[in-house]
C-alpha cells in the first residue's frame, strides 16, 4: 500500500477532544447582571432625549437585553413614541429597555 501524501497529511490534522468545550468556556464568560431601576430623574432624561430622535438620525442607544446591556451605533430607521418602539437599521427596542441614547 502506497499513502499519498494528502492521506499522510489527514492523519496530522489537528483533533479537538473537547468538542464543544470552547464554546461552554464563552458561555461562561458572560456575566448575566441585573436591570438597572432608573430614578425618576434618569426617566425624564431618557423620554427627553427619545424625543429628539427623528427617523434617519445615526443615534447610540444602550438597552437591556437578556441579562446584558447592549449598545448599538445606527441609523434610526422607526420611531413610534404611541407604541414606544424604536427600531435601529434591522433591530426593533422597546423604548422601556433603553437606559441611554444619544445623538451622534
């Protein structure tokens, strides 16, 4: 029998004996912390700066969102103040996750 050297080069690959154990590590290394309550004070903030925003402004906007606080830079493709949802290019916020925006 006579091994090609793509046959011989097979048998080196490497080999992962922990499939899967990579991705439980960075599962593991996010940390699930708990929604802030804003004072009445951080409210009014946030409803007055979600009344700037006009449809077609590029705004960054920290939300909540599965046990983590996600902050987005994007174009603001929807606002409706009625159902309090913004939506930003493809990603739709209820406005009562958001704990900051601002204009860009």
């Amino acid at each position: 029998m006579h091994k090609t050297r793509a046959s011989r080069a097979q048998i080196f690959q490497s080999f992962d004996a922990l499939k899967g154990f990579r991705e439980i590590l960075k599962e593991k290394e996010i940390v699930i912390v708990p929604k802030k309550i804003l004072s009445e004070d951080d409210l009014a903030e946030v409803d007055y700066k979600v009344h700037q925003i006009k449809v077609g402004m590029i705004v960054k906007v920290t939300y909540y969102d599965n046990g983590q606080y996600v902050q987005i830079e994007e174009k603001v493709s929807k606002l409706n103040l009625d159902t309090k949802m913004i939506q930003i290019v493809k990603t739709k916020l209820d406005l009562k996750h958001v704990v900051d925006e601002s204009v860009i």
